[in-house]
C-alpha cells in the first residue's frame, strides 16, 4: 500500500518525472474535491494510454462522500464505493475496453467527492491493482502501477493532494502570527 503526502509544490525536486500524476484537488475551498490523473509519459506518440484498473481507498478525519464517478469506471459488477460517507471510502473502477468506452483524457478526470475535514488528515492510497492499458484494440498492452498484493509495477505514479489556493496563502500568515505570539 502506497501513501500520499501532502503536496504545497515545492519547486526543484530532484526526483525523475512519474508516469502518472494523481491529483486530488479542492480548487475552491468549499470542501468539494476532484482526483484526476494525468499521463505524464507514454510509449510512442500515437499511443492511446487509460488508466484501466483504479483501486483506492480515500481516508480523512471526517466523512468522505463520493459523488460523480467519471460513467467509464461505474460499471455493473467491476467494481463500485463501499464505505461511502465513512472517514475511509474504498473506490474500484475499471474502464476495461471490452466493457466500454474507455476515457482516454488527459488529464483525467476520475471523480468527485466532499470532504470537509483538515487537509492534513486527507489521504489517498492504491490498495490493489492499478494498471494502465495501451493501444486499446484488440487486447492492448497491459501494464502496472501496482499489482494486486500492493507491489509496485513497472509504471510509476505520483499523488499529489492539493488544498485550496486560500489555504495555502495563509499557511505562512498563520506560521508568522504563531512565531510573533511566542517572542513576545
């Protein structure tokens, strides 16, 4: 099982660009979220990617209610929510070609969910298979993030949890108040 961290963006990382960018975003405060992924690196140019196997688990310190789906992972029998409205929601969906019609967007958009509590406590995690497909007619390349047992896969992810952009402007009011408080 693979944690995320809280993300302010922090500039110059040394580390090598993922092959998927997670996103979990509350664009305006308001305790309304989106998680989207995009695909940072494919095979060839011409190569149609989908993030195929999405299996999550969402926890927070307060109830987390999951909306919209994107309709090319809400399919009768692949998957679905269990825990909805609870401080840890699971999530699998499956955009299979052969079930549907995958989306290949990129960026992606997975789905949407409430969640009023702190952002600190906001957390996303692959809990079982994640997989990407390529080249979706007739079979595709299948390809892992994760496998099944949590282990990771040859596709590398990152997941980024972004509060609203209120949120992070006062973060260094907040820590600058607190510093002038104590030296006084």
């Amino acid at each position: 099982m693979i944690r995320s961290t809280l993300a302010l963006l922090v500039t110059g990382s040394a580390a090598a660009q993922p092959d998927m960018l997670v996103t979990v975003e509350d664009f305006n405060g308001d305790g309304f979220w989106s998680l989207s992924a995009e695909f940072l690196s494919t095979p060839p140019s011409d190569t149609v990617q989908v993030w195929a196997d999405v299996d999550i688990v969402l926890r927070g310190d307060s109830p987390i209610w999951i909306g919209d789906i994107n309709p090319s992972y809400f399919k009768a029998g692949l998957g679905g929510i269990t825990n909805n409205g609870t401080e840890e929601v699971f999530f699998v969906g499956n955009a299979n070609a052969f079930f549907g019609t995958p989306d290949t967007s990129n960026p992606l958009s997975v789905l949407d969910f409430q969640y009023a509590g702190s952002v600190g406590a906001l957390s996303l995690d692959f809990v079982g298979q994640n997989s990407a497909i390529f080249d979706l007619a007739p079979f595709g390349d299948v390809r892992l993030y994760q496998d099944n047992l949590g282990n990771p896969g040859e596709l590398s992810f990152e997941i980024r949890i972004v509060p609203a952009p209120a949120a992070v402007s006062v973060a260094p009011v907040v820590l600058l108040a607190a510093t002038r408080r104590r030296r006084r």
